[in-house]
C-alpha cells in the first residue's frame, strides 16, 4: 500500500504536515476529510512503504514550469472570466486548453477535474504549492467565503505585478556591479597567472632588491599558479557553505543581518523587505484574511529572516491581546515612521488602508535607491578596478623605475 504525504490545515486553522497509507489518492484524500482536515497538498511518497513500487505505476506527468508572469496571466484572466459570468469550471478549462506548458495544462485540469469533483478550488489550487503558493490559496479561500472571488482574483494579479515589479528592480540593481566586479577579478586573474610570470624571470637577473609591493604580487601570482586548485574549491565551496548556513533559522538571521548592514546595499534591502511586508500584509486584510492568519503567511513569505522574527513576536503579541506595533519598534528593520503608522492604523481600523501607503512610498523609494545606486556603482567598479589592476601594473614597474634610479645615480 502506497504512502501519500499530505500539508493540511485542521478544524482550528493550524497547519499539518504528515504522511499516511491508502490504495490511492483519492483514499488518501477522503481519509483526510474524514479526519476534518483541509488538505493544501497531497503527493505520493516515493521513500514510502511501496512508495516505489506505486510511482512505477503512476502515470507520469510532465513538471509544470510555470514563470511569475505567465501566473500573472493566468490570475488576470481568470478574473476577467469569473467577472463575465462563467463558472469557474468552465474558466479553469478555457485557461488549461491555452496554457502553453504541458505540465501547467496538465495541472490545470487537474485541478478543474478536482473542483468537478466536489472540491473547493481553494483546495484544489493547494494541491499544487510549486505553483499556487499559500499567500495565493488563502486569497483563494478569503474569495470564495466572501462571494467576491473575481475581485480577490484581480486584487490578487496586481499583488503578483507588483511583486513581480520589485524583483526586477533588485536584478537591475545587481546585475550591473555584478558583472563589472567578475570582469575586474577576471582581468586580475588573467594578468596574475599569464603576465606576471613573465616578468618574474626579468627581475631575477636584474639584482635589484625588489619593493614590498612587487614581492606581495610576485607571491600571489606564484600561489595562483602552484595551487589553483585551491582557490577553485574555495570559490565552489562558497555556495554550498551559503546553502547550508541559510538553511538553519540562527543561519538565516545571522547572513540576513549582515546584508541588512552593508554600507551599499543594506539600505536597499531593508525598503525592499519593508515594501514586500507591507503589500502583502494589506494584501491579505483586504482579501478578508484573519489578522492572525496574515501574519502567519506574511512570516513564511517575508524573504527575510529578521523581519520574519519581528512578524511573528507580533503574532504571538497580538494573540496575547496587545498591540501589532509594539514588537515591530523593537527591531531595527522597521524605520520608526513605519511603526507609527502601524500604530495609527491600528488604532483608526484603518490598517490596510494605511499598509498600501507604506508599501507604496517604499516602492518609489526603491525605484530613487536603485536610480542613485546606478549612478553611484559605476565610479566606484572604477575605483576598485583602478586599485586592483592598477596596484598589479605599478608593483611590476616598480622596480624598473628602481633599477633607472640606481643607472642615473651611477652615471
């Protein structure tokens, strides 16, 4: 008997994540139902008790790969169609028979084919988190309890455009630097292990007794040349040492605070985590999701370790009856203005209302950050090639300079 790992929520709203045996999914599903569970997704366990024996058996779909602007599409449309009048039936098989991916068709119908069923679309869309993440099915969920599913649908596309917005102004901002700093540790490699050598064999026959900064270069490009293979492994071990510190919360926190301090980019992160918590945040309370439960999505959603750990001391702050802003003013990502307005928006029932301004003075501030970051990069990639390729040209022509000198004193 094949096993199923499931992620549900339960009659109190909290959410589980397990594993249990049924001849197939739909058995597992009505196991869960049974039990009063929600379910958000359910998989078969191929590491399972016959987990591998069942996928032998399972017919293969392809994986969905599905880009943030094709959702965005999809959201948008869907809305356009529910809003026209069609059932939601209906809508979900117009938008798999046009879906261009194969895996997302196949998922489409899917879950089209779940809703036929007699399952809610918000847990048909849970189904699927690869695609569907939580802030998306909760939206789904607020829809259809409110009866306002078409403009939770078109809130929720312009939620994802703004999103979508954000992340390609973070690429504009990085890719530039990026680039310019691997062409200038390039260009440094190159003259290290190819050109400096060269002149090595010259020095020694000069007799002349070298400067600190010739022999510093001397003995890197000596190091590059003896043991590459060193450097090659560090710089490959650099990732996975990433990966595995972010993988753990005190890990995360730590490398999250440390972005959040860097004299260039600290600033432009911190208005970037701000903007995403406040759109998201207002996102979910004018959807109608609870407050307790916006803040549990926002947490999981934030991208950023620190604000997560202020979201949820505010979580527990206002399960325990006190205020939202309080736990938010402890921390240092927060800028006081923010908090205010938090604590205003609080006290006036007015929250969202207010979360849209802030996000929204946020985005055009990241859009003046980036603007200036652009402008303020360029001389200083300049700067650091200058230092770098210019400190290697000197420390060679230093000596010659030396070994003039020592002719001219001579004559």
């Amino acid at each position: 008997m094949p096993n199923f790992k499931y992620i549900a929520r339960d009659t109190s709203g909290n959410r589980k994540e397990g594993s249990l045996s049924a001849d197939n999914k739909n058995a597992a599903l009505s196991q869960l139902k049974n039990q009063g569970m929600t379910v958000l997704s359910l998989d078969l366990d191929k590491k399972g008790a016959g987990g591998f024996l069942a996928s032998l058996t399972q017919p293969k779909t392809p994986k969905p790969r599905v880009k943030s602007q094709d959702l965005v599409i999809f959201t948008r449309q869907f809305a356009t169609m529910i809003g026209a009048g069609l059932a939601v039936m209906e809508c979900l098989d117009i938008l798999a028979e046009q879906a261009d991916d194969p895996g997302f068709k196949a998922c489409l119908y899917k879950i089209c084919n779940d809703v036929r069923s007699g399952t809610d679309l918000s847990a048909a869309l849970g189904r699927h988190p690869k695609i569907f993440v939580e802030i998306y099915v909760n939206m789904i969920r607020a829809g259809e309890a409110s009866g306002q599913l078409d403009t939770i649908l078109t809130r929720l596309a312009g939620f994802l455009e703004a999103s979508e917005s954000l992340k390609r102004k973070i690429k504009s901002a990085m890719t530039y630097p990026i680039i310019s700093l691997t062409m200038v540790i390039g260009i440094s490699i190159f003259l290290l292990v190819f050109i400096i050598p060269k002149f090595q064999n010259i020095f020694s026959t000069m007799g002349v007794d070298l400067p600190l900064p010739t022999k510093i270069t001397l003995a890197l490009s000596d190091f590059m040349q003896k043991c590459w293979y060193v450097i090659i492994l560090g710089i490959g071990a650099l990732p996975v040492a990433y990966k595995l510190i972010s993988r753990t919360r005190k890990g995360r926190y730590m490398l999250d605070s440390a972005f959040l301090k860097l004299p260039v980019f600290g600033d432009l992160f911190q208005k970037v985590a701000v903007s995403r918590f406040s759109r998201t945040f207002a996102t979910l309370l004018r959807s109608g999701v609870a407050i307790l439960g916006a803040l549990e999505i926002v947490s999981s959603t934030a991208g950023n370790a620190v604000l997560q750990e202020a979201v949820d001391a505010s979580r527990e702050s206002i399960r325990q009856g006190e205020p939202l802003a309080k736990p938010l003013a402890d921390t240092t990502i927060f800028p006081p203005m923010v908090v205010r307005m938090i604590q205003v928006g609080e006290r006036s029932g007015a929250l969202e209302v207010l979360l849209e301004k802030i996000s929204d003075f946020y985005d055009e501030q990241v859009d003046a950050t980036v603007e200036s970051l652009t402008s303020l990069i360029e001389p200083l990639m300049i700067g650091i090639m200058g230092l770098l390729v210019g400190g290697i040209v000197l420390s060679i022509f230093l000596p010659i300079f030396k070994m003039q000198q020592a002719v001219g004193k001579k004559s």
